[in-house]
C-alpha cells in the first residue's frame, strides 16, 4: 500500500470512530446538519418526479392516437377537395377577369351585334348584322362595312391567315 492510501484509511476509522462514539443527541444534531445540506437536492428531485409524473399522465394510449390520426386524415382529405375547389373557382374568376380586362383595354368600342344573314357564295364572305348607321358606333374592327341602312349593315370578313 503506498504512503496516501494508508492516510485515508487512518482518517476514515479516527471519522468512524467518532460517529460511533457520539451519543443520540450528538447523531440527531449530525443528521439534521447533513439533511440541511441536501435538503436543496431532495426537493429539486421531488419536483423534477412530479414533472415527470404529469407528463406521463398527459400521454394517450395508441387507440387515442389513432383513432385522432384516422380523423385527422378525413378532415385533411376534406380540406383539399375544398382547396382544389376553391382553386378551380379561383381559375375561372381569372379567366373572367381576363376576357373583362380585353374589353377595357381594347382601342376600338365594342358593340355587341347578332349576325342577321350570311353569304359565302360570292369570293368575299359577307355578313348582315343588326347594327346599322344609328348604332352607338359603327362597325369597323373585323369587319369592313360595304353598305349601310339605318338598321343593318352588309359588311366584308377580314379573316387573316396565319
């Protein structure tokens, strides 16, 4: 044994010897000194056991968690068929907005007109429509008018080849 090892063993039988020889009054007062100073560890243990102790009581079973995850499922299906639907009706408010948005923006005043009577038998189609010289404009962006009365018009198809 070296020289150390022999000091602390001499110093743990002189300690023992001590505690043996001290009467109960002497034990109470040595306990009640060693309880003050692990007395902060305890109580931080009993707290962190409780903590522990409410979360486990806060779990759900596996039945719980999927029976919740089997609901979950449904309402997330249901969401993106209304999400689809929604996007579908967001497509077509576009797609309106769009054809509104040429109207606007259009250099010539569209006139709505019906076509009244065709000809295509001549080299030049022609359309009769129920837009005449009193209409709120004349006739002129895909059409060219060749003969109008005060109720219709007789014009020429421009149609371009691309």
């Amino acid at each position: 044994m070296s020289r150390t090892s022999i000091v602390a063993l001499v110093l743990f039988v002189a300690a023992l010897g001590y505690l043996l020889s001290l009467g109960a009054g002497g034990t109470r007062k040595l306990q009640s000194n060693v309880y003050q100073l692990i007395a902060p560890f305890l109580s931080s243990g009993a707290g962190l056991q409780k903590q522990i102790t409410s979360v486990r009581s806060n779990l759900k079973s596996l039945d719980d968690l999927q029976a919740e995850n089997s609901s979950l499922r449904v309402e997330n299906r249901s969401l993106k068929a209304t999400n689809q639907a929604l996007r579908d009706v967001e497509h077509e408010v576009n797609r309106l907005r769009h054809a509104l948005n040429y109207r606007e923006r259009s250099v010539f005043k569209l006139v709505p007109a019906e076509v009244i009577s065709r000809d295509s038998s001549t080299w030049w189609r022609t359309v009769t429509v129920n837009r005449g010289k009193h209409a709120a404009s004349p006739l002129t962006s895909k059409a060219r008018v060749n003969k109008a009365s005060s109720r219709a018009s007789v014009s020429r198809l421009e149609l371009r080849h691309c």
